[in-house]
C-alpha cells in the first residue's frame, strides 16, 4: 500500500523516506493533492535479496548418512 506525502514534505524528509523505502515501504508524492510520482524499492535491491536467500540455501548443510529407519527413531523420541 502506498502512503501519501506532499512534494514540500517529501524534499524536507527524504533521508527518512529513503529508510522506509529500504525496508519495503512505498510512497505516492504529490503535488497539490494529485499524484506525480512513486517511491518504491529498487528491483535491483529485490533482485539481490533473492540472489542472497539462494546462495544461503545452498550453502546449508546437508544430513548425511540418515536412512528411513533413523529419521522415523529421532521423530518417535520427539526430535523433529
């Protein structure tokens, strides 16, 4: 959802705007209560998070060596 802020605003608060913007917040600026322009995050920050989820993925270890029987005995001692 966007939030509303007026040009005037807008210029006094940019720094601040910019952090909501960093954390996924998004923004309609306008002038004279219509609106002239979006302050959404950048693709390319969305971009590199998905990058950074999939590298941290397949860097998680693996479990070795478990057969069926193993995994069934370590739920039956509550070691889910």
């Amino acid at each position: 959802m966007f939030q509303e802020i007026g040009a005037f605003d807008a210029k006094a608060k940019l720094s601040e705007l910019l952090r909501g913007v960093g954390h996924g917040q998004r923004y309609t600026i306008t002038v004279r209560g219509k609106p002239v322009a979006d302050l959404v995050p950048s693709e390319t920050s969305a971009q590199n998070d998905a990058k950074a989820a999939v590298a941290s993925m397949q860097a998680f270890k693996k479990v070795l060596g478990l057969g069926a029987e193993d995994i069934s005995e370590m739920i039956s001692e509550g070691r889910r």
